[in-house]
C-alpha cells in the first residue's frame, strides 16, 4: 500500500500548491494587464482569468476529499476526548472501536450517495453512450458556469475522497486492533526549535 | 422537539470521542432517514457544494502562508525585536514574550504553534535571567491565544462564512480588541513583575533595535499584506490569503532562508492536510446547519427568547457562559461553526452588531483556549515546561482573570468592536 500512500501525499501536495499558483497569477495578470507596457499589454489582455476563482474553489473541494482521507492516517481529526480518556482501559477501547466504527459508516453512506448522484448527474449518459448502449432516461448533466466542465467529473472527487477515507478509517481500526496504537498529531509541532541559539540574557539583573 | 432530538443526538455521538466531522454528519444523516422529507439526494449535493465559496477557500492559504513562518528561526528574530524594545522594563522579558507572542501567532496563525515556538526559546532564557518558571508559562500560555484575535485570524472567516458577514470587517474588527488584550496581558505581566521585583534587562542601544526591527519586519509585514491588501482593496480576502502565502513563501525561503526549497513539499502537504480537517467540518457544519434552518430551529429559539422577555444584556451573558463551557470541549473552529448559525438570528433580533458579535465569540475562544480541561494552550504549554496541568492552572490565574474582565469590557461595549471597521468605512 506504500504506491497509494505516496500517490495520495503527491496529490494533495499538487493540488494545494495549483490552487495558490493560479490565484496568485490571476491577480498578478488583473494588474499587469493595466498597466502600458504595448505588445506585452495587448497580449496580456488578450487572455482572460476569469475561471481562476471556480478553478481554485475546484483544486481546494478536491484537495479536501483527498486531504481528509490522508488526515485520517495521521489522526488530525479531532475529537472530544475528553469523557473518553478517564475511562477504564477496556470501556475506553471499546469507545474508540465505535468512534472509528461511525467513521467508517459515515464515510461509506457518503461514498454511495455522491456516486449515486454522480452517475445520474450526468456518468451514466457518459458511460452508456460510449459503449454505444440506450441512454434511457439519463441526460449529458450541467456544466460548471466559467470553465464549463461536466459537473458530474468535478463532484466525483466526493465519491474517491469518501472512498478512500473510509478505507483509511478501516486501517487505522485495524492497526488498532491489532496494536492498540492509534495515529497521533501533534497540534503544536514547531521546525527548527533545535536549531535557534538560546537568547542572551543578562542574569538577575535588577535595576 | 426535534432540537432535542438533534442536539441530544450531536452530544451523545460527540461524547464517544469520535472526530467532531463525524458526528455532525452522522446526526444530518440520521434525522434525515427518520424524521424529515428533506430528500436524501440534497445531502450529497451539500457535500460538495457546501465549501464551493470563494470565501472559505482563504482558510488553506492562511494555513500555508502561517506554516512557512511557523519555524524557530521567526519565533527568534520576534522575541529579539521585542526585548530589545521592552526588555528593561518591569518584568522586561514577559512583556517581551506578550509582544512576541501577539506577533508570532497573528503571523503562524496558530496558538499552541506560537505558546511552543516563543515558549521553547524564551521560557529558557527567562528561568535563567531569574524569572520563576510559573510567571513565564502563565504569560506565554495566555498570550499565545492572541493569535486568534490579531488579523489575519482563521477562527474569523469561519465565523464570517457561517454567518455570511464581511472577513474584511472582522478583521478590521480585531485590530482594537486585539492590541488592547494585549495591553491588558502586558500590563498584568509589568504590575506582577513590579511587585515582586523580578530583574530587568540593560536597555538596547538604537542599533540594536533597529538591527532586530529589520530582522523581524519580513515576518511582520505578512500583516501589512493581508490587511493593506484588503483595506485599499487591492485584494479580496482570499486573494489577499493567496498572495501572503506566495509572501510567506519567499521570505522563508529566499529571505531568511529558515527552510530549502527541498523542505517545501513537506510544508504544502502539512497545510493541505490540516486545511482539509477544517474543510471537512466545514462541509459538515453546514449541512447540519442547513437542518437546523429547514426545521426553523434558530428561528423558533429567536421567538422563544424574545417571548420570554429577554433582554440583549442578559443573552449576551448567556452566550458567555455557554461558549465558555463549550470551550472546555471543543477546539475553537467546530464552536464557531456549531454555535454561530444557533446564536446569530437571535442576536440578530435583538439588534446586536453582527461584528461585534462575531468578536465576542472569538474573545471566547481565547480564553477557552487557556482553561482547564481542554484548553489546547495549556496542553503545549505543559509539554514544553514540563508542569503538570493543574500548577499550570494555578500559574495562568492572573492572566486569565485578565482576560475575562476584557472579555466583559469587549461583550458590553461594542465601541471596542465596531469603532475601527466603522471609521474605515466597512460596515
């Protein structure tokens, strides 16, 4: 499973650092296309940014489908453990099975209602009219308003995100059964606090 | 009736300890099969297009803009900048640690990132200067707080899209309540410092201030960005997010050279996966949100609360009360997006600003976050003192009495609140 981890990582990577580019472009475009630079201006009035806010909102809906299946493995989801962790061993252990036990339920109800809406929201025309079958009552489905992209294609990242988060809420149960450990963050982690000299300081100065 | 059932049902499932997410969208799918017409097919529309707002998408890049900056190295140039500036006053270094503080978390964006990174540097040198260890944890575990107050802050934009108010006046909003926290903080720290006679630092010269001011104004000027940038409206606010993380990216890289460029995938992935915590409570909360609307629910409590005579005085001490409680089990986000869609209509009816109310709630917040049980703050802070939770407890009550007594000030005089936005011309 070592591919799908590391497929995973990449792809939310990709996807967070698309999004800023795209923004940070459109809004460097919005004002160099002002200013009077010639050629340059009128080809850069030539091409339009408007798509960047549904491109960016799309890139960002993806990467949280994606990046809340990858939180999973790494336990950021919180919870309020509070009532739990002053449970006995054995009450507390069964609370966790149910806690990951809703996360799986949860993630798998998700994962078939969003194919379900995908697959009438326009993949069951798609799929049956490339295989050449009888569409019925099924129809092409909306497009997005700017970049004009099948809707159905944009909200299947609901669907895989689901999917793949209810197999990582399946493993962590399993590891946990298996080991009794369970993912942990670490809410407050710091780089390069090792690395930073301690501050001078004068000692017991008083005036 | 059926808020009983919704809100019965929301605590049980959060009690078992599962992600708070989780049991907002258990309890939307369980009332949905059983108790309403609502068709099931525009649940699953809700998923995606709940967070399909360009608003919410300021929340990721916040995270990855504080993420380049959250590193020592900043944390460092920030304390240096701030005891060369105060360091020879009364209870120099904790002053130090409050301005420090203030600034790192408005930049990090994160409060227990900020109570660990100015903490592990500055408690050190202040056990050493002769400071007792339980006056630099209090200063440090409260002050790390501020962060949520001191724009950019993220709290703000949840709060802002559950209650479809403006993030550029919310932000805006915070600039007064936020200094004079820190004031007040700062002001606790100088008058316990005088009166137990704690050392001072010799004064730094003008160079020296001015070597630390350049060294820590790249940092700084992340807020100049956000807030410039939205004010003159040169950005909106998630343009402005995007741009100051484009900013943070370049100054940690090429202009302090904290981090590689080989570091930066780790960087994006951490914030992706962060983001995507809040993104998905997000989504969630507003699903639950919407079944609350659909069932009238915040409406129906409006009606109630106003039948039974209550004044804006007395709900706004209830909204204390209970976000305060609330704070002793969740983390900050999930109160906002739970509680805002309830308590706004009926802060609406009573005609209390909307941002002024939506700091009130974040002034909360705060001081959730340095309270026991929970509160995330003293938690890092324990780590990194090595205190048990309770001796921290007690080394924090000087600081958190501060902050409830400006919590009332900020609750019952919304000039604090509304005066900067207003003088700007946001609201």
């Amino acid at each position: 499973m070592k591919w799908l981890d590391r497929l995973e990582e990449i792809f939310i990577t990709f996807l967070i650092a698309a999004a800023t580019l795209v923004i940070f472009v459109a809004v460097v475009h919005r004002y160099a296309s002002g200013l009077h630079l010639g050629a340059v201006q009128d080809w850069l009035l030539t091409i339009h940014m408007s798509w960047a806010q549904e491109l960016c909102i799309i890139l960002f809906v993806w990467m949280a489908k994606f990046g809340a299946a990858y939180g999973v493995r790494q336990g950021v989801h919180v919870g309020v453990d509070v009532l739990v962790n002053r449970l006995p061993a054995d009450k507390r252990r069964i609370m966790i099975f149910v806690a990951l036990g809703a996360g799986v339920l949860f993630t798998a109800i998700v994962a078939i209602l969003g194919a379900r809406m995908v697959w009438e929201n326009g993949l069951a025309y798609v799929t049956l009219s490339t295989l050449g079958l009888d569409t019925g009552d099924h129809y092409e489905g909306p497009t997005t308003p700017d970049l004009e992209w099948p809707t159905w294609a944009v909200y299947l990242a609901v669907p895989l995100g689901s999917s793949l988060m209810c197999f990582r809420f399946i493993q962590v149960l399993m590891t946990f059964y298996k080991t009794g450990d369970l993912p942990h963050h670490d809410h407050g982690h710091v780089d390069g606090l090792d690395e930073v000299e301690p501050l001078e300081v004068q000692v017991g100065h008083k005036s | 009736m059926s808020a009983l059932v919704i809100f019965g049902l929301l605590t049980v499932l959060m009690l078992t300890g599962m992600p708070i997410s989780i049991a907002l969208g258990l309890t939307v799918l369980t009332f949905l099969f059983t108790m309403t017409s609502v068709p099931i097919e525009a649940v699953a529309l809700k998923l995606f297009t709940g967070i399909e707002k360009f608003e919410i998408m300021a929340i990721p890049f916040f995270i990855l803009a504080g993420n380049f900056l959250t590193h020592g190295g900043v944390a460092k140039r920030m304390i240096n900048f701030a005891s060369s500036m105060v360091g020879h006053w009364y209870g120099g270094l904790g002053l130090a640690g409050v301005i420090a503080c203030a600034l790192f978390a408005a930049v990090s964006g994160s409060s227990p990132a900020t109570v660990v990174a100015i903490g592990a540097i500055l408690l050190p040198a202040m056990v050493k200067a002769g400071f007792p260890k339980n006056f630099g944890a209090g200063v440090i575990t409260t002050s790390g707080a501020l962060g949520i107050l001191i724009p950019p802050s993220i709290v703000m934009v949840m709060y802002a899209v559950a209650t479809n108010s403006s993030v550029g006046a919310l932000f805006m909003a915070g600039v007064i309540p936020g200094l004079m926290l820190a004031g007040f903080l700062g002001f606790t720290t100088f008058y316990r410092a005088k009166k137990f006679d704690y050392p001072r630092q010799p004064k730094a010269t003008g160079a020296q201030r001015f070597k630390a001011f350049r060294d820590s104004v790249w940092g700084l000027l992340l807020i100049v960005v956000v807030m410039g940038g939205i004010y003159t409206g040169i950005f909106t606010p998630t343009e402005a997010a995007a741009m100051s993380a484009v900013y943070a990216f370049i100054v940690a890289v090429f202009v302090y050279k904290d981090m590689s460029l080989k570091d930066v995938p780790k960087v994006l992935l951490n914030s992706a996966s962060m983001s995507a915590m809040l993104l998905y409570i997000i989504t969630n909360a507003v699903m639950f949100s919407f079944i609350l609307t659909n069932e009238n629910i915040p409406q129906s409590l409006a009606d109630w609360m106003l039948a039974q005579g209550m004044g804006a005085i007395v709900f706004l001490l209830i909204v204390n009360v209970l976000l305060l409680v609330a704070g002793n089990f969740m983390e900050p986000s999930s109160i906002v997006l739970i509680f805002a869609p309830i308590l706004f209509p009926m802060a609406m009816k009573l005609g209390i600003d909307p941002i002024h109310f939506g700091i009130i709630m974040v002034v909360n917040m705060e001081v959730g976050m340095c309270h026991p049980p929970v509160g995330l703050n003293l938690y890092v802070a324990s780590g990194i003192t090595k205190m048990g939770i309770t001796e921290l407890t007690i080394a924090v009550w000087p600081w958190l009495l501060t902050m409830l007594v400006f919590l009332i000030l900020v609750t019952y005089v919304p000039m604090i609140s509304t005066w900067l936005p207003h003088m700007m011309g946001l609201m």
